[in-house]
C-alpha cells in the first residue's frame, strides 16, 4: 500500500525512457501522480516549489552545475533524488544522488532495484504491515465513526492530536477508506459499533 | 494513443468503448459507416478540435490539453459538462439506486446490511446533487454571462457587480472532490460486504461505480484544467475594459 497522493517528478530527455519508466511504477502498483519534464535543470527549484514530489527522477546528463545542485538539494533533505542512468556517471554526479537506477537493466532486476528504493525509502510499504489494525487503531477507529472530532478523541484517549492524526492517516491508508461516513460504515459492519449507538455519542 | 481526425469514428469506439458515452453527449449516435471523425462532427456541426480535446483527455488521463484550448467558446463546454451532469442525475446514479434495490431484495443479506448500504449511497447521491446544483445555478450561468457580454460588448451593471465579488478563482479554491465517497464505497464492496447468495448484483454495482468515478474524474479535470483557464481569460478581458470605460 502507498500513500493516495505521491507525487512524482521525471526530468529525462527520451520520451521512450519517461514513458518506460512510468510503466514501470504502475506494474509496482504506485498510485501516483507525475509530472513530466524534457530539460531544464535551471528550473528545477521551481519545479520542485511548484509540484512539491516526494521522489525526483533525474537524468545526471542534466546535471551540469555540481554546486547548484548541491545548494538545491541541502534545502530539500526531505525529496528522495533517483538517478536514471543510461551510461557511465562520473562518481562526483552519482553521488548526487540517493539511488540510482539503471536503465538498461533486465526486466526483472529493473522492478526489483525499484522496489527496493521504495521501500527504503519508506514509500512502499510491506503488506503485512498494512492488513489489520492495531488495537489503538481500532479505538481511535471507534470514535472516528461515532463522529467524535480530533480534539475529542485526543481528550478521551489520553494522546496527542498529532498522534490521533497519525493513526487515522494510517487507518485510512489500511482499510481504502477516506470518508467518516465510510469508517462508520466499516465500524458497524465488522461490529466494532452500533447502528444505535450512533445518535447517543453524537447529542453528547 | 491519440485519437485523431481522421480516424473512423467506428474505430475510436473500438479503441475505447467507455468514449461511447462521452460521443453521445455532443448528440452524435451509433451507427457511424465508415466515416471519419471529421466528417461525423461536420455532420452533427460539433467543433472538431473541442470534440478531439474531449475525447482525447477522457481516453487518456495523462492527456495534455493543447494551449490554443483557451479559444474555445465557454458556451460549447458549459453545454458539454451541462449534458454530463444530465447523464450522472438522469441515467447513471438512477441505474445503480436500481441495482441497489435489487440487491434489497435479497433475502440472504442481513437487513442492517443492506440499509447501510443504501443510506451511504442516499449520503452520495445528496452530495452529488449539491454539487452539480451549485455548478448550474450559480457557476455556469456566469460564465454563460460573462462570454455573453464579451461577445455582444454590453456588460450589464448586474454583472459588474457580480465581477466584483465572485471570480472563478473562487469556485476553483472550494470546488469540492465528489469522488471520496465513491472511492470507500468500492473498498466496502470489495472488502468488507458479506457475500449474498446471488453475488452478481454487487458485482454489476461495483462495476457501475468504478465506471461513474472514472468518468467523474474526467469531469472534474475539465472543470479545472479547461473551464477555469477559460474564465479566468474573460474575467481579466471584461475587467480590463470595465476600467477603461471609467477612466474614459
Ligand atoms: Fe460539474
Ligand atoms: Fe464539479
């Protein structure tokens, strides 16, 4: 599972290369959002600013001003830089980067490097990890349905509303469902509420 | 692939049958011969270059408008989006409510069950219509009035009023995603709804559903992507002259 809304950035001459390149992502079952660019490497704190990715494929050749990049890259410590390599980089320019990748590689190697980046990188999550809820997901989940709101649920739980946060961004990310009204339907459905409890909590 | 003018129409639908509604919005109809394109939307005097965009952007998420997209006319798309909005209320929410009630019908669902399901989908079906009314009755109609005031060269006072406290960028900041509901109802579907005994009526209505998102999607990128764009061209043009008449 991966977050609904990542935000890709290609920056790569060959149209073949964007094009393969996106394949790819899609058959890794990324559900992504891309922007694609040609050239420019001048314009990429603009880019970023604009499209604000989380991963950045580049193509090194783009690469001309070592220093540039330097600067642009110690602001950005968050974005997650990929290298597309096609032929020989000299080391000063791959290690621009947080991985490579290399473009003539098979098949089967180029989905398994992929894979490996993402998860590293903390994009790709292990399914395992994102079947069934934990038990303090599935208290917050409650009171969610119940229609408490955040500060509610912080107050009664005894934990952050950042924490509370955190737990329904990854209930949401788990079960597929975004809405209150689907939570609660989610909730009666597996029992974990009521219908009759519903109208009590909310009058509270 | 792109889909270009001189293909056969009968061909585009062999390439995407999901355009087949989309083609039907401009009036155009099955039974195409061996016509192109082309002469299909001479035929039904639709405008080619619109009816390509339309096409291309529903057949193609990716799809880039192309930049001369801010010289169609308001009117035409309004007309588009108007007759999209006539297909979801008229033909396509009624179609799934229906298969809905089917499914109430069988007996080897639980009745809680089955309620949920159709009050969630009453919550959508509510939400929806908000929406689409808001678009009709406030958003499209100035649009419609400021095109017509550029074509005719006449602004009415209502309508600088109406400038100065609306723009589209307004109804571009709060216009809603109506899709999220929808997307947790597939995922109730296909996760967590016991199965019934015959397990055809929900499969026909995920289907319906994941056919109504997809093509919600593509409304809602026309929306934001072409129409706004538009506007916000015709805003800047009438304010320009508006300021011109009162310095003169
Ligand atoms: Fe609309
Ligand atoms: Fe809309």
């Amino acid at each position: 599972m991966i977050s609904p809304t990542l935000q890709i950035l290609i920056i790569e001459p060959s149209f073949l290369i964007r094009e393969g390149l996106k394949t790819l992502l899609s058959q890794i079952g990324l559900a992504y959002r891309i922007e694609e660019f040609e050239f420019t490497v001048e314009n990429i704190p603009k880019l970023i600013q604009k499209t604000n990715p989380k991963l950045v494929f580049l193509n090194p050749a783009l690469l001309s001003d070592k220093e540039y990049f330097n600067r642009l890259e110690a602001s950005l410590s968050e974005i997650i830089f990929i290298g597309l390599i096609p032929l020989e980089v000299p080391l000063n320019k791959q290690s621009q980067f947080d991985y490579l990748l290399n473009v003539f590689a098979p098949k089967a190697e180029l989905i398994k490097s992929m894979e490996s980046i993402l998860s590293k990188s903390g994009i790709l999550i292990p399914d395992n990890d994102s079947g069934t809820l934990s038990d303090r997901e599935n208290d917050v989940l409650k009171l969610v349905a119940l229609g408490l709101t955040n500060n509610e649920i912080s107050e009664k739980l005894f934990i952050s509303i950042h924490t509370v946060m955190t737990h329904r961004k990854n209930i949401t990310r788990k079960l597929g469902i975004k809405t209150v009204s689907g939570l609660t339907v989610y909730a009666i459905l597996n029992k974990l509420i009521k219908a009759e409890e519903l109208k009590g909590t909310i009058d509270n | 692939m792109l889909i270009h003018k001189d293909m056969k129409m009968a061909d585009v639908i062999h390439l995407n049958h999901h355009l087949l509604h989309v083609v039907n919005r401009f009036g155009i109809q099955l039974g195409f011969g061996e016509k192109t394109v082309e002469s299909v939307c001479e035929q039904h005097e639709v405008s080619l270059a619109f009816f390509l965009e339309i096409v291309n952007t529903f057949h193609d998420s990716s799809y880039f408008p192309v930049d001369n997209m801010k010289e169609f006319k308001a009117g035409m798309l309004v007309e588009y989006l108007h007759r999209t909005h006539q297909y979801y209320m008229n033909f396509k929410i009624p179609e799934i409510e229906k298969h809905i009630n089917d499914l109430c019908l069988d007996n080897s669902l639980e009745e809680e069950i089955k309620q949920l399901l159709s009050n969630f989908f009453q919550q959508y079906k509510f939400e929806l219509t908000t929406h689409i009314n808001k678009e009709e009755q406030r958003v499209y109609p100035y649009v419609l009035a400021l095109e017509n005031a550029i074509e005719t060269g006449n602004n009415t006072d209502e309508l600088i009023e109406k400038l100065k406290i609306f723009s589209i960028h307004d109804y571009e900041e709060d216009h809603d995603d109506v899709e999220s509901k929808l997307f947790d109802l597939k995922n109730i579907i296909i996760k967590y709804i016991p199965t019934p005994k015959d397990s055809r009526i929900l499969n026909v209505i995920l289907h319906e559903i994941f056919e109504l998102e997809n093509d919600l999607n593509n409304h809602g990128h026309i929306e934001d992507q072409i129409l706004v764009p538009i506007v916000e061209k015709m805003e800047k043009e009438l304010t320009a002259r508006i300021q011109k008449n009162v310095q003169e």
